[in-house]
C-alpha cells in the first residue's frame, strides 16, 4: 500500500540557497526557467530564473546548451563560487544541464530586457508571459508581501477571518454601478463590498477581516479605476472613536513597511521603492485639507462636498511640503457623500465620523465609524427613501444588538501601485478587469 | 496638527486575558456582549461574550442590572478570581456596569441555549445573529484556522500568493455550470475556478496559491453542494511526479492539525472534533479503490468511469475499517473524467496523472500534474472537438515553456464540514449560495 507522508524532499537545491552562498565550492543541480542565453565564444551564460530572483550559470562546454533556447526549463548541476560581476555575487559553473521542457515558438517578447517598454494594452495583453520579466514579477511579490502584512498584523490583534459571499440580493454602496446576473431565473448582484456581512460578523467575533474580490460596474476609464479589484476590509467593535479603526491601518502600514523591508528587499531595490515612513501619519479635516490645498495651490473651491481627484493631488502634495508625509487622513468626509451606514459627526450632522486615507495624493483607503442602534439606522434610511424593509437581514442585527463599530476597505491595487510608483493601477493588477478588457 | 501613530491602547482587558486567570484578584475592565443573564434572587449571574469564548461575571446588586439585556453591549467593571464551576475556571465580582449599546427588541433565536435545534433553513436565514450562538462561532474559527495553515504551510514553502479575476471571458471547466453575465454589453462568466490564472503564474513565480471564491452554476441540491464557495488552490512548478503535490497537501493538513490543537482548542472541544490522525495518507488507485470496495460492500459497479457519491462513502469505510485512515488519496482517474488540461498516464492514458482527497468518503480536493505542452495540449483539446484559438491567451504559457507542473484545489467548506462532523456542507459556509438562497 502506498502512503504519502508530507515530506518534501528536494531532489534539488533552491536558486535562493545557492544565491545566498551557503553552497559555495559544492557541486549542485539548481531547476529553473532559462531567462537569458548568452554565446561569449567558447563560453555560454546562461541566466536561470528561479522563483526569487536569478542565478548565473556559465558554462565552457557550449555543446551543452546546443538544443536550448530561453524559457526552457532546466535543472543545471555545477559548481557555485563568489563572483562579484554576477547578480547576487553567486556564479555557477555549470557542468550539466538537463532539459525538462521547452517552448514550442519564439516568445512575443524578449521579457528579459530590463525594461519592456511595452505600451499598456500590449503589455496587458501579453500578461501571462510579461508576468515572468523581472521588474512585472516584482510587482505582485511586493502585492503579496502587503497582504500578508494584512493578515498577520490583523490576526495579531485578534481579528478572525471570514469569507462571505459575493454573488448578493442587494448592493452595499447603492447607485448603478453594480454588475447584474441572472441566478437561477432571480435577478442577483456582484457584491460592491462586503460591508453588511463584516458588520454582521462583529456580533460574532468582534473583530473581522476579508481579503476578496469585489466588483464595480464603472462606466468610466481612468488610471486608478478597475472594475473587479482587491479589498482588504476590517470591520471591529467596541470603538470609542474612530480613530482607532485609523490606528489600526496605520500598524498595518508600519507592518508592512518592516516585511518588505526584511523579506522582500531584492524586488523593493529592483523596483526602487523608497519605503514611506509611516511611523505617524497626519489628519486633517476634509474641509480644512481643501480649504488649504485650495489656497497654496490657487485652485478654487467648486463642490465643497466632494472631493476630485485634482484636489486629493493638491492635498497630498500640501501634506508632503508641508508635513513631510506621503500619506494623510482626510476625516469628517460630508455626510451626503457617504453611505447610509456611516455615522454622522453628533458635533455636526453635515459631517461623518469617516475618513479616507490618501497615499501621495491618492485614495487608497475608505472607513469610518458605523451607526450601530436600529432607530438612528432606519431613519438615515428612510430620510435617503431607501425602503429599510429590503434590507431585513441586514438590519436583524442592529435590532438583535451591536456594540459601537466601524472598519475601513483598502484598495490593494491602489496601494501597491502608488507604493511601487506605478502611474496607472492597471500595473497593479495581474489580471485587470476595465471597459474593454475582459481577457487574458 | 493631529497624528494617528499606530500605538493602540486598549482602555480594557481583554476576555481572553481575564480568562486565562492574568488578572486574578486586580480590578479590571472587560468589553462584551451580554450573552446570557440568570436572576438567581439577590445574585445575578452576567455570561459576558468576548470573541474568543465568555467569561462569567457575578453581581451582589442586581440593581447595576436593572436596565440590560441579553445582547447589550457593555463594559464590566470588576475582580477576576478562580471559580471552578465558571467556564474556563474564572469568575468575575462585579462592581460596575457600562451600557454600551442595547438592543431594539428580543432575538429572533435564543442564542445562548446550547444547542439551537433549528430546521436549516431557519437557521440559515437567521445566520446574522444564529452566529453569535458559541457552537456556531467555533465552527468557522476552525475553518479560519484551516486558511491559517493552508497560507503559512505554503509560505514556508515558497509560493506566492496571487488575486485572479473572477470575471472571466471563458470557463475553466467547461460544463453548462457557469453563471453568465452581461459585462457592459459582451457575455461574461464568474470563474470556476483559478486554473488557467494559477497555471500562468506557475511561469512567473514556479509555486502559487489563491484563496478566494468561486462559482458553479449547478442546478442540483445536495448536502455537498454550494453554488458559491471558498477555493484553496495551489500550483507548483518542476514537479517529477503529481506525488509532490499530494505531499504538500498531506503536509498542509499536518500543520492544519497542529494549529488547531494548539490555538483552536477551545473550539475543537466545543464542537467535540477529534482530529485525525495524518501522519501519512493511504492511496488507492480509482480502479482498485472501486473494486475493493465493491467486493466487501457488496454493491455492483455501474459506471466503471465515475464514482458515484455513494461510492465515495464505502471507500472511505473502507479505508477507514482496513487502513485506519478517515483520509484516502484516490489516485489514477479516467481521462475521459477530468478536464482537457489533466496530463494522461503515459502508462495507460486511459487514466490520468490526478487524485482526489476523500476525507471520511467526501471528496474535498481535486488535483493533478497538467499538461505542460504546447503540441499535447492542443492535441488533446482538438480530441475533444474544443477549439484551441479560444484559448490563446491561456495557450500563450505552453508556447512559450512551461515547467512540468501541477496543482490542486481545497473545497473550504467540505473540508470544514468534514472535520467538524457537520452533515451538511451549508452549515459550514457562513451564508450559503443555493438554488433557492440568496441571501442573507
């Protein structure tokens, strides 16, 4: 009878292992892509990609290399020994090489060129193989190191995951940009947010988070938009202000600034990321942050209950001259820009207790404090002409009891793109959904 | 000019603190939900809900209660000490009471009972507030536990978390299971499943996992059954035998039982889950297991292609009466069974180089090696009368080299519902997606 007993054995070593010297003097196989060949005469380099960065191979038997081409994959044995021209100071000098599988054609770009210089829709639509250059991969490393970031900082402090659903009766944000599907003959929705299911969760486990998909039928094409995105949401009780819901995305910022610099430091200097101190981040009321945006950089006020994206520019560029932070929270947003759910300010109903986080003059972040009593939520509603009577199960729970809670939704896309410098989030993202594009 | 520095200070101690006995005879404050109140004439005994288990409070002035009720939220003032008849061995004396918030009417279900005893679908549509109720809760802080491992088993080996779009301009696993919808005027589906994403991403990165949801559009009811669900995936590069991947699999639910039984105990004893045993997993052939099957149970095969959930449940008694195992890797699959991108035995192609987890005869993963291939993978498409052109960004990876590889995908629920002894997969999905539910 055959068993499997989960352990792991390495037929090979890891690029990382070699790269990082431990193996230095001692003949080794390494597996990986074949990024770059390199015919010196009489001397081939041969540049293995492997999942965490590259190694150099060279080789003084050229007839080894003869029946392989760039993005073969291959397991190399040889011998690695300092070198301090080679990328990562490691060099190996291959003695064999074994061919494990090839491409069928040429590739559609030269992906190891340090920059592509691919426009957008081209380099969009060749995703799957872009994905492998060095700069592209990076991106997403840094993507995931913002997540993990996320949940460890989250599960520290006592937030239980959940995972709730995205096909929905009823949208969460309202109005029309909300994607419709046929489910089963009933007219369903793709969940906006998962605003009513975290909320509910606080009666549960206090404290949740959710790292998932949501959708957004915008009808516009912009460069921070896309239509299906990332949210990080946490939702918590028992707050007494809601800048404790601020406190906690600021630990995570510094959290994650702590990881990417410990663990993924090779993509952060590949991409040249200066990592932001976020070691306090400054708030300013929405309408002192436009009112003093407006006055330095002359730009009159036009809708002093929105803010555009022009004036979210001017404010982080005030915030960085003036403070010396990339990041800011603008709070007091005007209530009738936020939705029925968010608690006004008692000091002044105009105005909510919410704020947005804006990273180098960019919502990346939405979040507030939540009206947590069922008559102040009914009426909200009902002062808006929502019909509170459509939304039962959502309101069970402020009629069944729920302590003082808010959260906050941060844009993973938007966030990884602002901190790599990427000028359109569409880079940000592996896969991205907008107006046109509904493939790869 | 106000700072949010990240340092959060909790103004109380938490539940979990007092419980642990810290605190024992130093006044404390602890925040919470009433989650039962007992007049016992004179004494009034206060079940306080933290988001990790209840902790006992008793007060000699019944009148700090006169105005609360099950459900409020509020803040106990008072002196943890040992009482062995309390939950979790600690009591607190209570001396003062803050009302935090109250509830607008009485629950629609008496939470605090210990079982609940509702038919399903009351249960489901009362799932806001049914998930304060304890039992409850710990059923989906083990599967926050199962995601916990799945994440950090695979870090540890190296993968790279990705997000693939879940709208999608073709389906992974073919079949009339998919919801359509209308993407601003083009045909749209909801993904099924990450496949075609993880596998391009098995170019950039060699190793990917992806938790997130996805969607079949199946028009049966069963207790197996979920028309959305949570998918743990994985992909792994340079794989010599689909084995690795049932390795990393067995390793994963090691470390899954580990993690529970270390920081899950209070709810694997609630819920009274034994947890198995998985040092090494048994694994049958399809053919074999069937057959072994079919003989001690007497039942005559019909389908010698297929397993029919029946079937699934006497191998699983099989395995478990002759091998000790409630897990079975059921290996060797017919090709005509699984999707175009499964790699054939190149012993018998009859059958493929894939598996299934049975847990206690359920399946709850399907994995295997894929094709890697340009030319076999277009060969076995056109075998099949699909048409590769409609496949051309996800062809674009085989054209241009991929690693021999392979992967798997988790049922999340199945396997939560599994582990904790649930006979239906919908108590073990916080708001389950049927032919009949849409909401909560």
């Amino acid at each position: 009878m055959k068993t499997i007993d989960g352990i792991l054995t390495r037929r090979t070593v890891t690029l990382k292992a070699v790269v990082s010297g431990t193996w230095e003097g001692r003949t080794v196989t390494v597996e990986g892509m074949i990024h770059a060949l390199r015919d010196m005469g009489g001397m081939v380099f041969l540049t293995l990609r492997g999942p965490e960065g590259v190694l150099q191979c060279v080789f003084d038997r050229p007839a080894l290399l003869e029946d392989v081409t760039e993005e073969c994959a291959v397991a190399v044995t040889g011998v690695p020994h300092r070198e301090p021209r080679a990328p990562g100071g490691v060099e190996l000098a291959g003695l064999e090489l074994e061919l494990l599988s090839r491409p069928a054609g040429p590739l559609p770009v030269p992906i190891s060129k340090r920059r592509l210089n691919l426009n957008l829709d081209t380099e969009l639509s060749l995703r799957p193989v872009v994905l492998r250059a060095l700069r592209e991969r990076s991106i997403f490393r840094i993507q995931a190191g913002l997540c993990r970031a996320f949940r460890d900082t989250l599960h520290s402090l006592d937030f239980t995951e959940v995972h709730t659903p995205k096909i929905v009766h009823a949208g969460a944000e309202g109005g029309s940009n909300i994607f419709r599907l046929d489910y089963f003959g009933r007219k369903a929705f793709l969940a906006q947010s998962p605003q009513f299911y975290k909320q509910m969760m606080v009666g549960a486990y206090e404290r949740v988070f959710e790292v998932a998909p949501v959708f957004r039928a915008e009808k516009h094409s912009t460069a921070r938009h896309l239509n299906e995105y990332t949210s990080m949401d946490l939702e918590m009780g028992f707050i007494r202000s809601f800048e404790e819901i601020m406190a906690v995305e600021t630990r995570f910022l510094q959290n994650a600034m702590d990881l990417l610099r410990e663990e993924y430091a090779a993509d952060v200097e590949r991409l040249g990321i200066e990592l932001p101190d976020v070691s306090s981040i400054p708030c300013l009321r929405f309408d002192e942050a436009k009112t003093l945006a407006a006055e330095k950089y002359g730009r009159p006020i036009r809708d002093p209950y929105d803010l555009e994206p022009e004036e979210e520019l001017n404010i982080g560029r005030y915030v960085k001259e003036e403070l010396g932070s990339v990041f800011v929270f603008v709070t007091h947003y005007p209530s009738k820009k936020r939705p029925f759910y968010a608690m006004d300010d008692p000091a002044d109903p105009r105005f909510t207790l919410s704020f947005d986080l804006l990273f180098r003059g960019m919502e990346v972040t939405t979040g507030g404090q939540r009206i947590h009593e069922y008559q102040a939520q009914v009426e909200k509603m009902l002062a808006r002409g929502m019909h509170p009577e459509e939304f039962e199960s959502y309101l069970m729970i402020h009629k069944s009891g729920m302590p003082p809670h808010g959260g906050l939704g941060i844009g993973l896309e938007r966030l990884t793109a602002r901190l790599c410098g990427l000028d359109n989030v569409r880079h940000a993202c592996l896969f991205p959904r907008d107006l046109s594009r509904l493939e790869p």
